[in-house]
C-alpha cells in the first residue's frame, strides 16, 4: 500500500530533574530510559517531528527531531547519570536518543490557553506519569510564534567513548525478550504502530467511513495518541486538524487480545463523554467472539482486528510493525 507523508506531531517531553533538562537544552538531545515507557516513546516519537521540554509546568524551546540512535553500550553514557530508584531498586540509564534542532527559544507557563490541550492531559493523569504527551496541530502552530527564531544553533559537540546502535525490537514470546533491545510488544506500542499506520497509510480512510465520513478526506484530520478524559484515556483520538464549525471526532480503543464486553462499554463512556461531536468508535483487537462483535455493533461502536502476520516466535522493530499491520472490520 502506498505511504502517505503525514504532517509533523508535536511533543511534550517530560524531563525528570532541573539538572537533566539543563544538560538536554546544552547539547540539543532528549534521552528516554531502559524501560518500557522509554522505547515507547523513542518509537512513538519520528524523524521530522516536533517537540519541547516540559518541567515544572513549563515547555522550554521548539525543536526539530534530526535524528534517532539507540545506543548498545548505554550505561552510563553520558550526557545524563543513571535514574536511581530506591523503592523498587531499579536503575535506567538512557540507550535512546533523540537530536534535535533548536527552531525556537522559549521558556513558556502551560497556564497559556494555548498550551489547554496538554494541561488538560496533565490535570486528569494528576502529573507527569508519562515520559511524553502528543499535543495536536493547533498547539504546534502556536508554540510556533512565541518565544524568538534561532538561527544557525549549534550545541557543543558530546565527548562519548566508543559505542555501537541498534535497532530496538519486539515480541510476542516473552521467552525471547531481552530489554532494551528485545522488548515485550505491550499494548501502548501496539496503539503507536496503529496510529503511525493510521497516519502513514489510507488506512484511516476507512474509519472515516464508518464514522460517515469523507475517506477523501482524510488529509483534514489529525490521528493523536492518548487523550485523558474524566472516565480514563481515549488511545486513539482522530479529530479535524483546523475545525470550522465543528470539531468532528472519533476515538478508537486497541487491546492488544480479545475484546471483551467490558472494552466495548468503556469506548461507549468515551463516546458519550466526547458528545455529539464524536461521530464514532471503533475497537480494535486480535480477536473477538461473536457475541462480543454482537454487543459491539448493539452498542452503536465498530468492531475491528488487527493482523501483524507474524509467528509468535519472531521479532519485529517498529517499522516492521507498522508496514505489517492490517485492519479488518467485521
């Protein structure tokens, strides 16, 4: 199927202490941990795209991603020291990079109205418990004109030892994972590889359709990851990039097995609390019984599965994931 080349996302990336954004902003690098989450994000997260540091309710500066490595020899590579946890133990180190380009200087409160799409996400999840939050198009366009253009940054070169990269992977066989270069293919990664699909492929056209909508027009809508909502997080939001009028949407639910009734009746309370702007709800998973494709279709929401074309026994990176996936709607 042929790539589409979707626009640019827009980030918020959350940094977990005052002296690690410091050392982000002088070299012009956001580094994500040995962990589910950090993968996660270095995935989610593409070349072209846009993000800003986010610490103590501020967004500091508007960078363009250039570049992505995840680094073999990760522990303690500098810039950053390792996260130490002394509950759990547990120490993350920092094997996935992202470089950036400054665009803009800014250091801006997320009080502004127009930072409302993000800090409602915050307000809901009660804090930074993500690594990153997605922000939508009409956010982007306006960090685009605060703070000043930077022209011709170039951040210190890192003095790092000698390293190798890698391709980060997944699977379905937890016998086989091995962090962070294998890793357990998780729900919220499976919701990424869809989006990226939704994005990268026409592939969208056809939830548009079932939501009543003009495939044709697909170009018009944004494909975003996790909305907070007071019942919990939409996975997926698909609503129009530059509302006129109205703002149409349609959320859409991933479960990484079967679908169950209990998925079904939570997507309905995401439609209903979205209103009668929502105009639709399609739950994705592997598999569904008949009499949850039944209760799905009752309930005014879309059953669909997704296919990676995959043994168990294989491991995929996210590329692979993504250019694999298929969409079925039963």
């Amino acid at each position: 199927m042929e790539r589409r080349a979707p626009a640019p996302n827009y980030f918020l990336v959350a940094v977990s202490n005052r002296h690690n954004l410091e050392l982000c902003i002088k070299y012009a690098l956001a580094g994500f941990p040995n962990s589910n989450a950090g993968v996660w994000t270095f995935c989610e997260i593409s070349e072209g795209d846009f993000i800003s540091f986010l610490y103590g309710a501020r967004a500091f500066n508007l960078y363009e991603v250039i570049g992505k490595e995840a680094v073999r020899e990760f522990q303690n590579m500098p810039p950053w020291p390792p996260l130490k946890f002394r509950e759990s133990g547990r120490t993350y180190h920092f094997p996935f990079r992202l470089h950036l380009a400054l665009r803009r200087e800014l250091s801006e409160s997320l009080v502004r109205p127009e930072f409302a799409y993000v800090a409602e996400n915050l307000l809901l999840r009660a804090g930074y418990r993500k690594t990153h939050f997605q922000a939508d198009q009409t956010t982007l366009q306006n960090v685009s004109e605060m703070g000043r253009r930077s022209e011709h940054h170039v951040p210190p070169r890192l003095e790092m030892p000698a390293y190798s990269t890698f391709v980060p992977s997944f699977s379905y066989d937890l016998s086989q994972v091995d962090p962070p270069f294998i890793n357990r293919l998780s729900e919220v990664v499976l919701q990424s590889a869809i989006r990226h699909r939704f994005r990268s492929f026409n592939d969208l056209g056809d939830v548009l359709a079932r939501a009543g909508l003009d495939p044709a027009q697909q170009d018009r809508f944004e494909v975003l990851g996790e909305k907070a909502l007071p019942q919990g997080h939409v996975d997926i939001l698909i609503k129009d990039r530059v509302p006129i009028a109205s703002a149409r949407k349609v959320v859409v639910e991933v479960k990484l097995s079967a679908a169950a009734r209990k998925d079904v009746d939570q997507l309905r309370d995401y439609v209903d609390e979205l209103g009668s702007e929502c105009l639709g709800g399609v739950l994705i998973a592997r598999s569904f019984s008949t009499r949850t494709v039944e209760y799905t279709r009752s309930s005014g929401l879309q059953p669909a599965i997704y296919d990676l074309e995959w043994s168990e026994s294989k491991t995929m990176t996210f590329e692979e994931l993504v250019n694999a996936l298929s969409i079925r709607f039963l």
